[in-house]
C-alpha cells in the first residue's frame, strides 16, 4: 500500500445545486483536514481536505462553488466548470460526486446530466432522503441509478449517515471508473441540426480541453453553444471557437431555431419521460412546512417574529456571553499575576503577564460571544429558518446590492466581526460573501464600546443629567458605523464586485428538527479553528506590541526616578506618622511616571511620534498616536495604551476616572487642550472606520486564503478613517468648533 | 375568449391567484435571464402551480415539476402562462 501525498493523490471534486449540503457533506467526509486554499493560478478561495478509502488509499476532496448549471455566467458556474472539466489550468477530477437534494429531484438532476455529458466518472449522492418522509415522497434510487447509469447512494450528510455507503461507493467507482461513466444520457437526434451543429463546434474545441476525448469535445461543443452566446466570462476561449459559435447561433437564430429551448428542453424532456420510474408519489399540495411558513412568512406576523428572535439572539449574545467574559478576564488576570510572582517584576515578568497573557487574554475574551453566535447561527441554518430570514430581507438587502443572507452577518457584526465573517458561509455566491465581508467590520463591534466609552465621557462629562445625552452620541455612533457599512457595501457592489444581476433562486428547505450532535461539533471545530489559525497571529502581534512599548528600555530616566525615590524613602524616614500608606503612593506615581517615561521611549512611542504629522490635520497628537498603533493589534487596548502613556497606571475599563483627568488637563506645546470634544469626535469616527482588529484581518485571510483581500480591507478602511476624520476635525474647525 | 383569467387568458406569472395551476407559454428577458429561468425548469409547457405570494417581500413561491421554487416578482414578470387545461 502506497500512501500518496496531496500533489500526487486522486482528487474527487464535489459538486451541486446550491444548498444541497455540498459543503455540510464535504465536512463530514474531510473533518479536520479541510482547509481553505487557492484554486491554481487565480486568487479565489476553494477547500480542500483528504478523505481515507476503505482500501487505505487517501483521496484529495474538493469543493466547488454551488451551481443550477455549468453555463458560465457568474464566477462560481465559471469555477465549476472548470474545476469538475478541468479545464486548463486545472487538472480533470478523477471522480465527481453530485449532491442532489432529494426533495427537489428533477431540477438537480439537469446539473447531474451536463457533468455526466462531459465524460467524467460520476456518483450521485442523494442527499436530505430524510426530509422526504415527511412529504410522502419516495424516490427509487435503484431505478434512479439505473436511468442515470451512475451509483447512486442515498445519505443524509447533516447527520453523516450513509456516509460508509458513499465512500464505498467511491473507492468502487475510482478502482472500476467505468462504472460510473455511462455516457450522454439525452443527446440530440442524429439527424438534427443542433447534432449538425455539435460535430461541427467540436472540430474547434481545443486538444488541451477534451484530451483526445470525442465525447468530451461534443459536450463541451454543447456547452460552448449555450455558453459563449453573448457575454461570457471565460478568458481563455479560443478565437476561433468563439467565432464559430457566433456564427453558428446567427445561423440558428435566422432559420427560427430556438438553441435554448433544444438544448434545455432536450435535457429537461428526458428527466420528464422518467421522472414516474425513480419518483411514485407526487408531493402534498400543503405540507407541515407550507403551514408553517404561512405563519413565518406572514407579511406581519413573519416580521414581527424575525425581529423578536433577533432581539432575544443579540441580548442572549450580550448579557448570557457576560459571566463567561467575566470569568475568562478574571482567569486572565490571575494568570497575570501568577506569572507575575514567578517571574518577578523584572522583563521576564513584564513579558509573560503583559506581553503573552494579557495579550491571548484579551483575544481570549470574546470566544464566549463568537461560540454563541456559531450555535445561533448553525441552528437558524439547520432548522431551514435561514432560507426564510433571506426571503423577509431580500427586497430591503437587494436594494443595497446585497444578499437575504447578509443580513444575519451584518447583525452579528454588531457583536464581533470575527464570528460573523464565518457566519456569510451560508452564502453561496463569492460576490455576495465578499461584500458582506469587506463591509462588516464597520458595524460597531463591541470592541469599539470602551474606546466610545472613554471619548464620550471626555465629550459630554458624566454629571447625571448629562446620561441622555451620552447615551444619544453612543446611538449615534453605532447608527453612523451601520450607516457606513451599507454605503461602503453599496459601493462595493458596483465597483469592485461588479457583478451581473442573475435572477435570484430562493430555496426554501422544509423545516427540520436541528441535529444537535453535528451542531455541536460544528461549534466546536470552528471555535477550535479559529483560535488556532487567528489565534496565532494575534500571539505574534501581542508579542510584537510589548516589544515595541518596552524597547529600547530607558535606562537614563530610570536612575533618575530611582534618586528620586530614594528621596521619597527618606523623606518618609524623617514623617513615621502614616509611613506604609505614603511610601506606597509615592511608589506607584514614579512607577507610572517611569512607565510614561518608558512608553515616550519606545519603539512605539518613537512610531507615534513619526506618524504624529500624519495624524495632526485630524487633531490628533502624538500620544494619540501611540494609542492608534496599539489598538492596531485590538481596539480595545487603545485604552489600555493611553493608560500607560498618560501614566495612569493599569486602566481598567470601568475605573478611567483618572486617566480621563490626565487626557483632560493634556495640552499641545503651546498650551491648547489636546482633548477637545472635536478631537474626541475626530477620534471617535477614527475607531468607527478603521481597520484595527488584527483578528478580523487573520479570519479575512483564512476564508479568503490570501492576504490580498486582508490588505485590501486594510487600505480602504484606513483611508476611510483618515478621510472621515480629517472632514470632522477640520469642518468643525472651520465652522468654529473646538 | 373567456375562462378563469378573465377576457385576456394570457398573463404574467406574477399575475397568478395563490394556489392556481398554468402552463407556461412564453419565457422572454435578455438571452442570460431567459437561460437561467429555462435551467430552473421554466420551459414553455411546463405546468407550474403558484405555492403562496409573498407581495410584501417581492417574492413567489412555485411548484415545478414536483419541485419547490421561490422567484423575485421581477423575474417572474417574463413569464407567461395560460389557464392548465
């Protein structure tokens, strides 16, 4: 037994109509060897993971992008295409398994049709046979199989039965591949002229593309008839079959012929000759699903309940994630602290508790929230509430330039961007998920909460009958990130993810009782995977972050503060009266004063002072600077950083009464006050735009696989935020504000 | 002519009463749109029932050839059917 590795191993890619469980299937089948890599040659995401066969041999799986049909016209039919054909530059599948949604068989199956045309081995696993009891409904999979002249196996991929059967299946087909190779299935009558038209566009079809195969050039002659009409997306179609198809249609379309309707309606006209062989019962006018669909897609009453869920989601999100926090940031600091006493306050000491701990800690902290918004959003997906939410939203959503489904993730995004971002899988489209991914960190995430906490205070001071008014500037800074977030996502919809208007196809899969074991251990998987793979970076970036507020250590200021301490020691000698007290006070205000000393110092401070100039027409000084490079790493450390700058010592999140007193009393060189309610605005507008979330720009990279896409968001977030603020500071100027 | 659709027997998809059958007659719409409506089933001939009407979200829900369909209300708008014999 040879074991082959990736490069070498057979591949078995995975196709289907969208939501037929291609992807819950390939989970299943891969576990945790799936992962996100590139297809070859272009910067378009695609997993991939390895699969055991009985035999012992390892198979490489890959997923493709969900389509109704190999006709090219978006991105995901072009990958399709090209991934399950191989068409250069990738390599043809050994194997292709076709998820077909069992309850809406007869439409799946034109798909199921056009790959076996293109003479690759194909399996068909029938998928959600499960949902079918309910209906009534029974497909015959043996005389399914035997019309189809491929295997068929009937699984249930969302509680991973039937999934021994199907790798079976696999190994079979891939040992006997002609098992699973029976040729065309309709094809046009001999002496028609479409057949005409075959054999003549095949002689054009490229030696690179059908590999000396007759069968596959004529399908692909086929597909080429259908696809290069008008505007196609392919790039490297041949002149010259391009050509031929153009005047190949002129000459159809001018002796009346209708190629779509021969084509489409051949393929469509054999499933309808069997359909009664393979399907005996005709579904319920009104099943269990209808009736409640009458009640969730009621014109009041579904909205009302969609809005309530939502609410009950976003509390449960908020306040049933809080004891966890609590008790995840009180491990954290007593880790801290540990560490702390074993290394000693020296570096070693300042490394571990400030620099390793307290920085996972503070990344830590938000995996109660992101392991919950998984569940919520795996069980609304599960029970097939999804699909209906799409439904409610589409008409508000479409006008944005955005997908039904895009609404879930965008909500979530008002917890955390990380989790939502994993929460537009749901979306098959790439142009809808990566809009709804380049949009959502401007929702306001509650990282941002301490930062407008603290500005906010610095606005409006906290007297009680200010309250209202602090709460209205915190409303409208989470309606200003919403806001901003459908702009961008409505400008991104015309310009970088152009995209031609396909007619959006809503399925609506009967309603399901949530398979609670498969659930949980999706939760699970991703919560593991993403501490991993962010997890990691934001390890080197907190490391990154000390470094930069600890070196060079400033050891001329230190022995100054050390004489001065001295002084205090004495000083305390000469009044015994209330010693311990005073010494103690004394000690930590030079123990600040040297960290400010310290952070004035740094590599970071230094950073803050060099891009001071950059950040001045914004009203911001080079302290401020300081706090924007740390909260680089996460938001909420800007706080954390301008305690350190300012000397107030360790800030805790509720207790900033004394560094918004420094922040307060702070002024430029020639005696301006540096925290104006204009400058807390501009600064305000600054965290609402900019990109500074290290783990949203890992999770970006790992669903997309590159760092284009990372560094793309970077950019424009960043430019966003510059430009916003510099209009705040500057027209507030203009008009006389301060 | 008259019938259950009125004087004018042909109409618009979108212009079905929930819960009626008809058979499609024509699917029109630029060359992509036409193709896609046809992958999806949509074929002149085909008999298609309208499940519900969902005016306030935009959206139809059909039944094809024992399969479940929702359609936006501007696509569905291309095609045209006459009353199921």
């Amino acid at each position: 037994m040879t074991r082959r590795t990736d490069d070498d191993a057979r591949s078995v890619v995975i196709a289907g109509n969208p939501n037929t469980g291609k992807s819950t299937l390939f989970n299943q089948l891969t576990g945790a060897s799936a992962r996100v890599g590139n297809y070859p040659g272009i910067t378009v995401e695609r997993s991939q993971g390895r699969l055991t066969l009985p035999g012992g041999e390892t198979v490489m799986m890959l997923d493709s992008p969900g389509t109704y049909s190999l006709v090219a016209r978006s991105p995901e039919e072009e990958l399709s295409l090209e991934s399950i054909a191989g068409l250069p530059p990738l390599t043809a599948p050994d194997l292709v398994v076709v998820t077909v949604d069992a309850s809406q068989l007869t439409r799946n199956l034109y798909l199921v049709l056009q790959i076996i045309e293109l003479d690759v081995p194909v399996i068909v696993a029938l998928n959600m046979v499960d949902t079918l009891v309910g209906t009534g409904q029974v497909v015959d999979e043996t005389a399914l199989a035997h019309e189809l002249g491929v295997p068929v196996v009937p699984i249930v991929a969302r509680r991973g039965e039937g999934l021994d059967a199907l790798t079976r299946a696999i190994a079979e087909a891939l040992a006997a591949p002609e098992s699973a190779h029976p040729g065309w299935r309709w094809r046009p009558a001999s002496d028609s002229a479409l057949a005409a038209d075959v054999a003549t566009l095949s002689e054009s079809v490229p030696a690179s593309w059908h590999g000396g195969r007759p069968e596959r050039s004529r399908a692909l002659a086929l597909w080429a008839l259908l696809s290069l009409a008008d505007e196609h997306r392919l790039d490297d179609v041949p002149e010259a079959l391009a050509s031929a198809v153009t005047s190949r249609r002129t000459a159809a379309a001018a002796a009346g012929r209708d190629l779509e309707q021969e084509i489409i309606g051949g393929r469509y006209a054999w499933i309808d000759e069997r359909t009664d062989r393979f399907l005996k019962t005709r579904p319920p006018p009104l099943s269990l699903t209808d009736r409640i669909d009458a009640v969730l897609l009621h014109p009041v009453l579904g909205f009302g309940i969609f809005l309530t869920m939502m609410t009950v989601v976003f509390q449960a999100l908020f306040t049933g994630a809080d004891p966890l926090i609590g008790l995840i940031e009180d491990g954290v600091s007593a880790l801290a602290g540990l560490a702390g006493s074993i290394f000693g306050h020296g570096m070693l000491g300042d490394f571990v508790a400030n620099g390793l701990i307290e920085g996972v800690g503070a990344f830590l902290v938000f995996m109660p929230q992101i392991l919950l918004l998984f569940l919520f959003v795996g069980l609304l997906e599960d029970c097939g509430y999804m699909s209906r939410v799409a439904v409610l939203m589409d008409r508000i959503m479409k006008r944005l330039g955005l997908h039904g489904r895009a609404f879930v993730p965008l909500m979530s995004g008002y917890a955390c961007a990380v989790p939502a971002i994993l929460a537009t899988r749901t979306m098959e489209r790439r142009r809808d998920r990566m809009i709804t991914i380049m949009a959502l960190p401007l929702m306001t995430c509650s990282a941002r909460l301490p930062v407008y906490g603290l500005l906010i205070a610095a606005i409006v001071p906290p007297w009680e009958e200010a309250r209202f008014a602090q709460g209205l500037l915190m409303a409208a800074m989470y309606l200003f990130g919403t806001v901003m977030a459908l702009v961008v996502a409505w400008v991104l919809g015309r310009t970088v993810f152009k995209g031609k208007n396909i007619p959006l196809v809503i399925e609506m899969p009967p309603y399901r009782v949530p398979h609670w074991p498969t659930l949980l251990r999706m939760v699970l998987r991703r919560g593991t995977d993403f501490v991993k793979t962010a997890g990691t970076i934001i390890l080197v970036a907190s490391i990154g972050m000390w470094v930069l507020l600890t070196f060079p250590q400033t050891s001329a200021d230190e022995a100054a503060l050390e004489a001065r301490l001295a002084v205090a020691s004495a000083d305390l000698a000469a009044a015994p009266g209330e010693a311990p007290r005073a010494l103690a006070d004394a000690v930590t205000e030079l123990e600040n004063e040297a960290a400010a000393a310290q952070a004035r110092n740094s590599y970071a401070g230094r950073l803050g002072r060099l891009i001071e100039p950059a950040i001045e027409p914004l009203g911001f000084d080079w302290k401020i600077g300081v706090g924007i490079v740390g909260a680089f790493a996460a938001r909420e450390v800007f706080v954390s950083t301008m305690g350190v700058v300012y000397g107030a010592g360790e800030v805790a999140d509720d207790e900033t009464r004394g560094l918004r007193e420094k922040m307060w009393s702070d002024t430029w060189p020639d005696g301006r006050r540096i925290f104006t309610p204009l400058v807390c605005l501009s600064l305000m507008v600054f965290f609402a735009l900019a990109c500074q979330c290290l783990s949203t720009l890992a999770v970006v990279h790992r669903e997309t696989g590159n760092w284009i896409w990372p560094g793309f968001m970077f950019a424009y977030m960043t430019v966003l935020a510059w430009g916003a603020s510099f209009v705040v500071f500057q027209g507030g100027r203009l008009i006389g504000l301060s | 002519m008259t019938g259950r659709f009125g004087h004018n027997s042909r109409r618009a998809l979108d212009r079905l009463e929930e819960g009626s059958e008809a058979v499609l007659v024509e699917v029109d719409g630029d060359t992509g749109l036409r193709r896609r409506l046809m992958e999806l089933g949509m074929l002149p001939g085909t008999v298609v029932r309208l499940v519900r009407r969902m005016d306030a979200v935009g959206v139809l829900e059909l039944e094809v050839r024992r399969c479940r369909l929702s359609l936006r209300l501007a696509d569905a708008r291309h095609l045209t059917v006459r009353p199921a014999a």
